[in-house]
C-alpha cells in the first residue's frame, strides 16, 4: 500500500508562488512584437512590482507606446508573454487605467468633459440603449474634482486647453478603478504649471496605485519617478532614476551631454550623427514635453 506524504512542501511553494505573482503588477518575459516584418520591440524583458512609478524614455519609434500597448492587449506578442497580476492583459482590462497621447484624439469631436468621463465607466461589450446610473454620474463628477476640473463638466472638449483635456482623460481613466495606470505622454503640449500639477496628481495616485509613465520630459525622471526604463527596440536599461554617459548614449545611438545629477536635460551637444551610426539629424531633443513624440505609427 502506498502512503502519500503530507508535509505541505507543495502547497507551500504554490503559495509562495501565488504570493509573487500578486505582489508583481507587470511581468514581460521575452516580447518581441513586430508590425508586419518591421521589429518594434525585440526580447524585452521586464517586471513593475506592485506600487511602483515606473518612467519609459526612449528615441521617437523606440518601442515606448508600442510596449503600452502590448500591456493594453492591444497588439499581438511576436513572442513572448505578458501578464498583469498574473493574469493576460484582455482578463485584466478591468485593472487598467490608460491615458492615451493627446495627439490621437479627435479634440473636436461633439462632447463634454463629463461624457468623456462617464465613458470610463461602460462595461465591456455593447450595450444598446445604454444608459448611466446616478452613482456613475456622481463617481464621474467626483473624479473631475479630483483632478481639479469640475467647473468644466458641462464645457465641449474642443474648448479646453491642453492641461484641462490632458486632466480630463486621467479623470477617465480613473472611472474603472484601477490598480494600474498607464500614460503615454501626459504632458505633451501643456504649460508648465499644468504640467507641474499633473505630476502632483501622479505621485498622490501612485500611493494607491501602480504607474507607468511614457516621456520626453526628461527633468520628470529625476524629480518625478522611482524607476526608470530606457528602450529603444530593446530593454537599454532598468534601474535607478539616473543614467550615465554609456547608458544614455545606447539609447539614443548619440552622444550626449548629462546634467540635472546624471540625467540627460536638454541636449545636448550638435554632432554629425551618421558619424556616430545614428539616424538623428544631430540633434537630440527632450527637456520638456512640448509636443508630441511623433510614435503614433507603425514603428513605435
């Protein structure tokens, strides 16, 4: 007769397992992620623990919101996987908050700021006829107060300034709860104080929640974020928010100059960049998120 031990050795690494996985909130092994035969992203591997503030920085069509969207669901892996807390991204859509770039988004288009808000709160699949209960119209105003623009609720969308709009998607974001929150670019085309306030609003959000931020804003990484990755095509970096000379100059394939306590600011020195194996124009740019980072296509 067979006697079966009891000693608890599995049950115990499962739990340990189960444990790890919870306390993981974006685990990438291996994603490579191709658009027809173009390589937007190749091998990446990368882990954002739970409550973390993670900063992406890169080169236009590095891969930044090509990775954004693979955490999204929204494009296939070549190879590869990705999980949110453990789970496949199109389980997890639920516990995921997304600020898209300003420039993707038809600012003339018929709606106010409070719609925008309560479409946050629709639930997957389509609905005809459907229509929002008084607690989504009550939590769609209370987020608005939230990031400070209530007094606009009723206010078409086409006649907000770059900051009110940029507030006005991370009140919608914030209408499906989440545990993670992704934005890509949310100080493109701002001014400076609203550009001050949403990173103040970030870092409050970070103490309840999980973020991972696409930049040009290269000060926020110093100031803002607790870990930075660096990507261009591949994984360049991942660490403290500080880069050195070699580190900076892999990833934008130029030399730069570093200041702001080891992070590259504003660039940074003219050089001829085909005689360093680049394809800049000579120039590298990046102090301050004054526009857009031009990865909205097919290479990002």
């Amino acid at each position: 007769m067979m006697v079966r031990r009891n000693d608890g050795g599995s049950g115990a690494a499962v739990a340990i397992k189960a444990a790890r996985e919870v306390s993981t909130a974006v685990r990438i092994e291996g994603l490579s992620v191709h658009y027809g035969q173009t390589p937007a992203l190749e091998d990446v591997n990368l882990t954002v623990v739970d409550g973390e503030y993670l900063g992406i920085i890169g080169p236009n069509g590095g891969g930044k919101s090509t990775l954004l969207k693979a955490i999204l669901g929204l494009v296939p892996p070549t190879n590869g996987s990705v999980t949110i807390y453990g789970k496949n991204p199109k389980k997890s859509k639920s516990a995921i908050g997304y600020v898209p770039q300003f420039a993707m988004l038809d600012k003339k288009f018929p709606i106010t700021v409070l719609e925008v808000v309560l479409t946050g709160r629709m639930q997957p699949g389509l609905t005809p006829f459907m229509s929002f209960s008084k607690e989504d119209r009550q939590i769609a105003y209370q987020l608005l107060e939230r990031v400070g623009v209530a007094r606009l609720a009723g206010r078409q969308i086409a006649e907000l300034s770059g900051g009110e709009f940029q507030k006005m998607l991370i009140a919608r974001a914030l209408a499906v709860n989440p545990r993670l929150m992704l934005l890509d670019e949310p100080t493109a085309s701002v001014d400076p104080s609203s550009r001050q306030q949403i990173y103040d609003l970030l870092a409050e959000l970070n103490q309840e929640m999980t973020i991972i931020l696409v930049t040009h804003d290269l000060m926020a990484i110093s100031a803002q974020v607790r870990s930075l990755a660096c990507l261009n095509g591949r994984l360049v970096y991942h660490g403290e928010p500080e880069l050195n000379e070699n580190v900076a100059n892999s990833l934008y394939g130029c030399p730069v100059d570093l200041i702001a306590h080891g992070v590259p600011h504003r660039v940074l020195k003219e050089h001829d960049g085909g005689g360093h194996g680049c394809e800049c124009d000579g120039r590298v740019a990046g102090d301050g998120g004054d526009g857009g980072d031009g990865e909205g296509g097919a290479e990002n």
